[in-house]
C-alpha cells in the first residue's frame, strides 16, 4: 500500500502555479480539445485555418495565438489534397506547419511518434490528429467508456507533459440531441478526459455555428 501524499488547503492556497498558457487567447488553452462535426462540414478546413494561423503567429476570429510549430496528422487525405486546400488558404505557405498522412494508432507507437516529433522540434504548440478514429485500433472491450477514457487519457497526458495543445477531429452522432454533448461520436468517456470540445454545425446552407463547451479546469471563452 502506498501512503496518500496530501496538501492542506492552506499550503495549497500558497503555492505558486504557472499561469495557463493559451494557444489562442481564451479560447484553446494547454491541453487536450475535441473538434466534433458531421461529415464533410468543414471541420479538416477549421483545422487547417487554426494551423496556417499558429504556425504564422496570426490572430484567430480577432483572438491573439502563440506562434509555434505544428504538425497536422492529416490520416484521411493525400498530400495532393493538402496542397489544395492550402492554395485556396494562402499563397505563403510557412515552414513551421509540417504534415503526415500516416501514423500509428494508439498504444501501438502513436505516443512515441508524437514524443519523437516535440523532440525534433521543440518549439512546437499545436498537434492536430484528423481523424479521432484513424488512430484507434478496432478493440473487443465491452466497456465503451473506460476504453475511450483510456485512449484520450494518454493524448491529454503527453499535452500536459510537454505543454502543447492537442487537437481532435471527432464525428458526431446521427441523431440530434439538444445537448451538443451528447451528439459527440462515442461514450461520454472521450468528453470526460478532455479540457474542452467544440461542436460544429450546419444550421442552413449559408449558416453555421461553432459551439465552444469548456469541460475541464480553464474556461474558453464561447462563440
């Protein structure tokens, strides 16, 4: 049995903490978030924005961002497609965005993958995994929520271990449900593990929302 290591809430009170730092001011903090959408509504697109304006130390709908490296784990296109979208996006392309289409999936080499990349380049703040499902692998436990607690507990402890935010394309249920929540793809285990989710929707052909739910410690601010 190991002894419980407690602190009183007096020396707690006293203690000095680094402030959060945010990505994008007051809106994506240190840590691990969920960007959830249908099918072809432009979540890959919203990525690639939030990139480009990272990596360029551009402003984000008018909020500051930290410039730094990032790397795109964009696991459902090609390259070609990449090029693409960046053309239509800009015409100077920086060198601190850096892509892949492949990776690991978790618990098979995905974390040491990640860990090699922060080594390499040690001024990066933004990963971004598109798609959540990519680098899962197909599984027979029956428990649905502590599978999905798990596999998201181990992206949100290399974010807080190494200081960057961690970004994940997500889809959402079929159904519409009037808690944005529970239209998040899986069990209520991916949103348990993560500091925030952002749910995008399509309310007419010209109309779009994006919803900001802060779900751990810090509180984004929502659009």
């Amino acid at each position: 049995m190991t002894k419980l290591e407690t602190i009183t809430a007096e020396d707690l009170q006293n203690r000095t903490y680094e402030p959060t730092h945010f990505l994008v001011d007051e809106l994506i903090p240190e840590g691990l978030h969920i960007l959830a959408g249908a099918p072809k509504i432009g979540k890959s697109w919203l990525a690639l924005w939030l990139c480009l304006c990272v990596s360029q130390g551009q402003p984000l709908w008018g909020f500051a961002t930290t410039q730094g490296e990032v790397l795109y784990l964009s696991l459902e296109d090609s390259f070609q497609r990449i090029q693409t979208r960046l053309f239509d996006l800009t015409e100077d392309a920086p060198p601190t965005l850096h892509f892949a289409i492949m990776a690991d999936t978790l618990k098979h080499g995905l974390e040491q993958q990640i860990e090699q990349f922060l080594n390499e380049h040690p001024n990066t703040k933004l990963v971004v995994i598109d798609t959540l499902q990519r680098v899962r692998s197909v599984g027979g436990d029956s428990n649905l929520y502590a599978n999905d607690y798990q596999d998201i507990g181990l992206l949100k402890k290399l974010a807080d271990r190494r200081h960057i935010a961690i970004l994940l394309i997500h889809h959402l249920r079929k159904l519409h449900d009037d808690d944005p929540m529970n239209m998040i793809s899986g069990s209520t285990g991916l949103s348990g593990a993560a500091d925030s989710a952002f749910v995008l929707q399509k309310h007419s052909r010209l109309a779009m929302s994006l919803l900001c739910i802060a779900l751990g410690a810090t509180s984004p601010t929502g659009l």
